[in-house]
C-alpha cells in the first residue's frame, strides 16, 4: 500500500499533479507519495503533511469519563445519603 500524505503548494507556486489532471489546489489535497512529491518538496514547492484527522483532532472521552482531569466519582461519602 502506498503511504498517503497532505501536499500543499507553497505560496505563489502552481503545481501540476503527476497525472496530468490539473493543478495541486491551494488548499492541498491527500495524494499517494511518490518520488514525484518528493522532488518537489526538494525544490521548494510543496510542503508535505500528515493526513489530518477530520473533525476534532482530538479522540473523544468515553461516556463514563470525568469531565476534568481532577474529577473523581461519586462515592456513598460525596452523595450525601
């Protein structure tokens, strides 16, 4: 399986993509990496990414987790019966 990364142009630089179907877009795009992307991050035109994780960057807390790192669960002592 070939490694997929995030390619973004640098500023100002137009960036054919290796199949001949346009332009790499400015906002970047997650493509296949190959000997192409890397001769054109060592010229100075592209800069190459980790694909970013969609939404929240963040992987969410279980349900049952505490809100704040310090909380602690309720006992018979802090539910006050």
């Amino acid at each position: 399986m070939t490694e997929q990364k995030y390619i973004t142009p640098k500023p100002g630089m137009i960036v054919p993509l290796p199949d001949g179907n346009g332009n790499l877009p400015v906002e970047g795009k997650v493509v296949a990496l190959n000997s192409y992307w890397y001769q054109r991050q060592s010229d100075g035109d592209v800069t190459i990414e980790d694909v970013p994780v969609p939404g929240n960057a963040q992987p969410e807390a279980p349900m049952n987790a505490p809100m704040f790192a310090d909380a602690q669960p309720e006992t018979s002592k802090t539910k006050g019966n």
